[in-house]
C-alpha cells in the first residue's frame, strides 16, 4: 500500500475510459493555476500527450479542448485564490466563464478538492468518476492522495442512500457563488446533482464499505469520528495541538508523518501522544510523490493503493489511518488535521472501512516487500537544537495580506468596458460596495493580466472609492481576470502577494471571442492543422495529430491538399455524414465564420480552402 514503485498523475486520472467520451462534470479547489486549468480540458479530450510542458507546445490542441469543454466543465475556487499567471496567453478567455470563485466562510476557507466526471459511450449507461483529492489544481509538486472511485448510473426509482452527502455538497455550491451561479451553472450542478443519487460507486478493493463526508454546507458539521480509537496515523502538512490531543485521548502506539516546520510548532505535550513521528527524507523529497487510491469500473483487481514519484517534493497528502479492534477506518481528502480543517472549512472527506490485517496501520508504513514500504521515504522527526522563533511582525504582515485578500471579495468588484482611441477599449474597474479599507501599512495595485505590469495602477484606499481606468487595451486583451498585488510592511518586515480575481465585465464587445481565435489560429498553416483537429474522429486519431505536427514548417497550403494529407477527401466524406447539427461540419462552418469576421481573415484562410468551402457550402444548401 502507498509503495513508491506504482504511478500515477492527476492529469491522467481525468482521461476518458476507453469506449467513453467526457460529456460534463466540475471540479473544486482551494487554490488555481490557470494554466493547469488550461491542460485539464486536454486531458479529458481524446488527446494523448507527454506532458504538460508538451502540451503547451501546440496552442491549437489546447484551443480546440477548451472550444469542446468550455461550457461544459466549471470549477469553484476560493475567491482570491487564483494564482497569478506568468506568462498571459488569449487563449485564458475560455477560462473566463469556466472558474467559479466561492466567497470563504466567515472564519473558515472553501477548501474541498472534488471533483466529478460524467462519461457517456454509446452503448452503455453513462459512467461517473469521483476524484477525492489532498492537491489543489496547480502545478505544484508535492506528495499528494487521490481517491478514485467509479460508477455507472442505474436505472432504479430510489436512489443510492450512501450518495446523498455528494449530491447536497453539489447542491451547496449553488448557494456559496451567489449572484454569481448563472442558470448555465445551476443547471449543470441540478443534473449532476440528480443523477449522482443513482450512481453505483463500485468499492475499493481491500475495503469494505465507502461513506462520503462533506463539511461546513448546510446540514453537514462535520467528520463525527464516533468510535473508540485504539491507534491512529496521521500524515498531514498541517497540525494544530487541540485537534491532535483530542483524536488521542485514547489508545496508545500513535504515529504522525508531517512537515518539519508544522511538528516543530507542536507543544511538547501533543507530540509525546505519538509513538512515531516522521517527515519526508531529504533524498526522497528529490523525487515527486502523489499518492493514488483507485478502483474501476471495468477493471476491479489489482493494486488500489498506489504512490507516485513523478518530480515532486515537500508533503500535501491528508490522511487519517484509525484502529478499533478488529476494523481500520481511513479518512481521505482535503482537512488538515486541525480544527478549521475539521470545524470551520468547507471540505470533502471520504471514508473507507476494513479489516485491519488488510488496510491497517502497520500494512501501510511496513509493506510486505520492504523494498517498497513507504518508511523508506521517511526519518524520524528530531527536535530542533534551538527553538524556533517565530517573527510576530512578518506573520503579522502576512495577516494584512491576507485580510486585504477577503476584503477586495466582499467588496463585490466589477469591470466595465468603454470604447476608447484608436478602435481601441477602456477598462474600468470599480467598487460596489464601499467598506473600510484594512487597518494597517500596505499598498494595493492591480493590472488586468494580459496587460504589462508597465500598466499597473494603484487602488485607491482612502476616501470614496474612485474608478480605476485602463485606456488603450486591445480588443484580445480584453478580460475578466484582474491581477492584484498586494505589499504589507510591519516595521522591518514585509510581504508580498500577487493573486488574480475573476470579476463580472459589462460591456464586453461580442466580437472580443472571435479576435482571441483569430490571435490563436494566426497563419495559414495553422488554420489547417487546426482544420486537421476538427476532421479527428476519435481517441486513435490523437497519436496521428502529435506525429503529424512535431514540427511547425509547412511550405505551402497546397501541400495540405495533396494525397499525404488529404483534406479535400476528409471534408467531402464529413460533409456525407453531415445529418446531425454540431458534426464536424457545422464546427468548420463556424469556425470560418468567426474567422471572416476578424481583420485577419485573408491572411488566415488559404484562398485555395475558399474554393473548397464555396463548394461544400452549396451542396449544404447554405448550411444550417
């Protein structure tokens, strides 16, 4: 269990079964990355990269995921969360109405990382996939859990009892965005939320039984942790004393597994409750981990429990090992071990339930092959020769970041676009609510992201609450995601944040959506690659795409037209099978229509493809 010797990646686990297409699902963290958001779209199309950094190579495949996925995928995060993006590219648009930000608990965070698929094939009912995480949707490299559980729908009146708590934790999200939650949105939860009731959610192997546990929605307080624990394992980045002391009141031969800096805080006290205590070793913190708990729906052997090295270090994974006699109970998810995790923040918790001689404890740090028993990525932890002082003033600097963070949110920001200059736009960002600004020595200034950070601008935080303007913004780098970056000075200390907020945006030109496709598809030769990726047909064309266009030199567009890439065949036979609204043609038609109304339509669209395109539009009729 958790051996270092099986892998597997987050991205992967989004990918399609075989048989099955992506039809809709969501997805929820605390923290974004926006271009990890950028992958995730790919990674549940038919495309089959190396990796991500790969990925980024080719904009195209990633414009054509998010084209298909846009609508159809939407994840909540903290608001203020999202972190800024190095590099801005036009295709973070089509993220726009993807991210959801929830507003945080008054005292707590909206810390769930959840996730949940739906799959449709053609001959089966659809197939749902649950993934319980510990890791937020970013890059980050850490040793990180993931819990996947599938399922597919079955045709009964009553639903599944156990599945409740998931469909009201879906039901909730509506709630927390507010305003925000667009019939788009609340849609999509409804039928996720109706139809996960009646999801057959297949058990882990080694594990008896499955219970799902949200927390801080409405009717959900909580894990209960309502049995006697004769030995418990914690492995978790971060600790706080009363949680740990009140889950060892009892039992004896505890263990916790942490990161050195969250140990070192620990009183004296707490950490005497633990027989054992561990951090990651130096050398195994060199190669990644992430952690993965899998079961399947057409494939239920085999090991469940298996442990990623893939370039990571540092700890993120949260799990809670618990004995009582004969039966072992892991909780897996998002909480801490600490009280917010457990009593103030929204999460998402799962438990499983089993025999001790299969999934306990000592199964877990002590594997039958030793060569792959996950105490060989550890060392016991040892007590600092000095205390560790904390400095009150950087922590406090940090709290007036953080405090600035919550109160841009509640300030219910929003944008406005104006014409300006030069055919040119003037983006406004003001307040709607005028609250008092934080107490204490800070500065606030904000960019939208596809701007320079030549063109930041400070926020006024005295007085009434005043318009700030950027004029001469481009058409493409018109967005809905402002940069904020935030410095807080406490005598010598300081810190400095930068995070992104997704704001609502009034006077949006329409034609904004058709400019970032053209800035995408930007030349001839990838206006038919980009052709080549509409004309796919399924998962085994994914390979073919790659090999095709490893390289970017194309000589000519005639070359597109010859025998080794046929085009002319491949639309010809889509335009046969052009009966149902939304094929391959349709998708073509309104690509090119998009594209005719930019300014760079001649130097986008061969002429030789306006020839072919005369043609198919004639034998359509027109076209829909």
């Amino acid at each position: 269990m958790l051996t270092p010797d099986d892998r597997r990646l987050f991205l992967q686990a989004l990918r399609p079964p075989e048989g099955y297409k992506f039809d809709r699902g969501i997805g929820t963290t605390f923290t974004l990355d926006l271009y990890t958001l950028l992958v995730t779209p790919l990674s549940l199309a038919f495309f089959e990269y190396e990796s991500p950094e790969r990925a980024f190579e080719d904009p195209l495949a990633l414009l054509e995921s998010l084209r298909r996925y846009t609508d159809r995928l939407m994840v909540f995060c903290e608001a203020g969360r999202i972190d800024f993006p190095a590099n801005a590219s036009p295709l973070l648009s089509y993220l726009e109405k993807m991210v959801i930000e929830v507003k945080p608990p008054r005292n707590g965070d909206f810390h769930p990382k959840f996730w949940l698929l739906r799959y449709v094939s053609d001959d089966t009912p659809p197939l749902y996939r649950l993934l319980n995480l510990s890791r937020n949707l970013t890059f980050d490299r850490s040793w990180d859990l993931i819990l996947q559980l599938e399922g597919q729908v079955v045709h009964r009146k009553n639903g599944f009892s156990r599945n409740r708590p998931v469909a009201d934790f879906l039901a909730a999200l509506s709630s927390l965005v507010e305003d925000k939650a667009t019939a788009q949105v609340q849609g999509l939860l409804t039928i996720l939320a109706d139809e996960v009731k009646r999801v057959d959610f297949l058990p882990v192997e080694g594990f008896d039984d499955i219970t799902f546990y949200p927390s801080g929605i409405p009717g959900y307080r909580g894990y209960p942790f309502k049995n006697i624990i004769n030995r418990l394992l914690v492995i978790s980045p971060f600790l706080s004393d009363r949680f740990l002391k009140r889950l060892t009141e009892d039992g004896a031969d505890h263990a916790l597994i942490s990161r050195v800096d969250s140990l070192d805080r620990l009183s004296a006290s707490t950490r005497d409750r633990f027989e054992n205590i561990y951090t990651l070793n130096e050398d195994a913190e060199q190669e990644p981990i992430e952690a993965s708990l899998e079961t399947s729906a057409s494939d239920n052997q085999g090991d469940i429990l298996t442990l990623n090295t893939h370039d990571l270090s540092g700890l993120h994974a949260k799990l809670l090992v618990s004995e009582n006699g004969r039966e072992a109970t892991w909780l897996v998810g998002s909480a801490n071990a600490t009280e917010a995790g457990f009593h103030r923040n929204i999460e998402f918790m799962i438990e499983l339930s089993g025999n001790r001689s299969k999934i306990g404890i000592d199964k877990i740090l002590n594997a039958e092959d030793l060569k792959n028993a996950l105490i060989n990525l550890l060392i016991p932890y040892r007590l600092p020769e000095e205390k560790t002082c904390i400095d009150q003033d950087q922590k406090q600097a940090e709290a007036i970041v953080d405090n600035v963070r919550r109160w841009l949110v509640r300030c219910d920001i929003e944008l406005e676009v104006k014409t300006g200059l030069n055919g040119n736009y003037d983006l406004r960002l003001t307040f709607q609510k005028i609250l008092d600004p934080v107490q204490g020595e800070y500065s606030l200034i904000c960019w939208p992201v596809t701007l320079p950070e030549g063109r930041r601008q400070p926020v006024p935080l005295k007085g009434k609450a005043k318009p700030v303007r950027f004029a001469d913004v481009s058409l493409v780098s018109l967005t809905a995601f402002m940069a904020f970056d935030v410095t807080a000075t406490v005598n010598k200390a300081k810190h400095t944040d930068r995070f992104v907020l997704n704001l609502p945006v009034s006077g949006l030109p329409p034609e904004r959506d058709d400019a970032v496709l053209g800035a995408v598809i930007s030349d001839k030769a990838r206006f038919l690659r980009y052709l080549r990726l509409l004309l796919m047909d399924d998962e085994s064309d994914s390979a073919g795409y790659w090999s095709l266009f490893s390289t970017t030199g194309v000589s000519s567009a005639r070359t597109w037209f010859n025998e080794d890439m046929p085009l002319l065949e491949e639309i010809v036979l889509a335009l046969s099978r052009s009966n149902n609204p939304g094929g391959k043609i349709d998708r073509i038609a309104d690509l090119v229509k998009r594209l005719k109304r930019t300014d760079q339509d001649q130097e986008i669209i061969p002429p030789e493809f306006d020839v072919l395109w005369d043609v198919v539009i004639k034998a359509q009729g027109g076209l829909r």
